[in-house]
C-alpha cells in the first residue's frame, strides 16, 4: 500500500434512483402546474400564474430534497478518513479508528472508533453489493497499513 494512495467512494445504486426521483418530481409538478387554470371550484377563487409558479417550485425543492441522498461520500489515505454523509462531515485521523465494520444485515458500512462510536459510512451501502465490499476492503489495507506503520514505530524506538 502506498504512501500516495487515495480511496475515494460514493454509493453508485442510490445516485441513480435519486436523480431519477428528482427529475420525474419536477416533470410531475410541471404537469400539475400546468394544469392549475380557471376557477377553483363553487367559490370566488382562481387559480393565477402566481400558483403554477409555486407549483413548480415545489417540485423543484422536493427534488433537491432527493438530492441530498446523493452526497454521501468517502475519501481516505494514509493520513485519515473523511466521511460525508447525508448531514454530517467527519475528518478523522486512522489513529482514532479501532476497525472498518460490514455487518451481515447492515445497510451500510460503519467505523467503530477507539471510544467504541459506531461512524455510519452511508456511502457504502449494501444496495451497491460488490462495489461495497471492494471499498471496505481498500479501507480495511489502508487501516491495516496505518497499524503496521505505528507497530514499526513502536518497535523502533
């Protein structure tokens, strides 16, 4: 393993299906925007331009709601990790990580850290099979690496 080496993973199965998501949210609000004239039923109301235009800025920020689900990411090298997920942003050295888990079931990979925390990876989900694992793997030399360097250390001294 490499000094230089960068592991960069985002979830491939999830992308798909949110930007699909996305894109027929804003295409069935346009329809519904465009389908928003005349009167509102037996009252006085009627629907304007000013309605459609709502319309399909919902649609819009619904799709950017989707969006969000793809900006899990992870990047890692022999320095640290960093973990995006969905909310949240971590930065953290490979000093402070105990082991880079998969369990049978779970529905992404996790990093179980020295002060037994449980770090969700969300870009590495069980949905992207084989991609998942060959990511997990690639952390795991990267760890394993970083440990035989402080054994060397410890032994050198």
């Amino acid at each position: 393993m490499s000094e230089t080496e960068l592991v960069r993973l985002k979830p491939r199965r999830i992308r798909v299906v949110c930007w699909s998501a996305a894109a027929a949210l804003v295409v069935v609000f346009g329809l519904v925007a465009t389908s928003l004239s005349g009167p509102t039923g037996d009252g006085y109301g009627s629907f304007q331009r000013g309605d459609q235009i709502a319309m399909i800025g919902l649609g819009i920020f619904g799709a950017l709601g989707f969006l969000l689900f793809t900006r899990p990411r992870v990047e890692a090298d022999a320095r640290g990790i960093r973990v995006r997920n969905v909310i949240s942003s971590y930065d953290l050295p490979w000093e402070v990580v105990r082991g880079v888990r998969f369990d049978r079931g779970a529905p992404w990979a996790s990093l179980e850290l020295h002060d037994d925390d449980l770090l969700p990876m969300v870009a590495l989900q069980a949905a992207d099979k084989e991609l998942a694992v060959d990511g997990v793997r690639a952390l795991r030399r990267l760890h394993e690496a970083h440990q035989a360097r402080l054994a060397e250390r410890a032994v050198g001294r």
